[in-house]
C-alpha cells in the first residue's frame, strides 16, 4: 500500500495534468453544444384558387369551381450553436383539431427553374446550419383539386421536421381555419 502511494506522489502532476485536460476537453464539448436552433415565421399566405384564377378550363367544370389550394411561405432558421446542425424530413401537415388529416413535402423555392411556359421546383430535402448562422428559407405547396376535401376544415397547418437527433419539431404555420367558404373571387 505504501509503495502505491509514493507512486502516486512521485506522478501527481501528471496525473493532474492528465485529469486537468480532460475536463477541459468534457467541458468545452459540453458549451459547444449549448444553444440550439430557433425558427421564426416570417409570412404565410394560404389562398384556394378556381379554374377561373388559374386561367384554365375543365370540360365539366365551371369557372367557379375550385382547381387547387395555394400557399407560400418563409421563416428564418437561426443556429445558436458552435456545432453544425442539420434539418431533415420536412412535411406540411394539416390538423383538423389534434387529428392530422394530410401531409406533404413542401417544395424549396430556392430551386424554382423555368423554362419557356414551364417551371419547376424540387422538394425540400435537406438544411445544413453551420454555427451561429442565420438563414431564411422560402417553401411553397401547391395542393390539386383531388385532395381538396381532405383539407377542407382543418384548424391548423404546421410545418414538421427532424433535428440531427432524430427528433420531430415543429413550425406552427396557420391556426386559422381552412374553408372554401371565406373565398373571395379577385
């Protein structure tokens, strides 16, 4: 025991040294990762269009009729972390109460390309965030005539996505409500 002992005074300051750096490097790993990321909602239009306001005709269908539900929107995405940080699997969902009655992937305006009377947009995929960075990102979602109803009525829309833990978060978008009745013709 004693020879234990003399061995650990001879090397104290290593020791110390040794345990020194490793707190410093626990506790450095551990301010680095403090923080994390923040969404802040810049606008939100949701508006239903008909065959009149797009400009198109339908055999069985009347101007008035409802071709679509159009909406756009953008919100900044601030990282207060000294790490990089990843958004990944986003979807627009849409509540009726607590229940979700439908889901999409919203699409990256970033990426809209035309060509000629054409255009087109990709998916919004995947967001690095490098540390204390700050940026704004602008989604649309276009939903068809086919899927209408099942969007009629809901209270919410929101927009979810996962972190770098694989845990879901979210983006409260709208909370009013969703109805062909307070359509207005342009």
């Amino acid at each position: 025991m004693d020879s234990i002992i003399k061995l650990l005074i001879e090397f104290e300051g290593i020791i110390g040294a040794i345990l020194g750096s490793v707190a410093t490097l626990i506790t450095t790993e551990l301010l680095k990762s403090r923080g994390k990321i923040r969404l802040y909602l810049r606008d939100f239009i949701g508006v239903y269009q008909t065959y009149r306001d797009v400009g198109a005709g339908r055999s069985g269908k009347t101007d008035d009729d409802f071709y679509g539900y159009k909406m756009k929107y953008s919100f900044e995405v601030y990282n207060g972390t000294d790490l990089s940080r990843i958004m990944r699997g986003f979807r627009v969902v849409f509540y009726n109460g607590d229940k979700a009655v439908f889901s999409e992937t919203p699409k990256n305006e970033e990426t809209r390309r035309y060509s000629q009377h054409f255009s087109s947009i990709d998916e919004m995929e995947i967001l690095n965030i490098y540390p204390r960075e700050i940026q704004v990102l602008k989604h649309s979602l276009y939903i068809s005539e086919e899927d209408l109803d099942k969007i009629e009525d809901s209270t919410k829309i929101v927009m979810t996505y996962y972190n770098e833990k694989d845990k879901q978060k979210s983006l409260i978008l709208s909370d009013e409500k969703v109805t062909k009745k307070d359509y207005k013709p342009k």
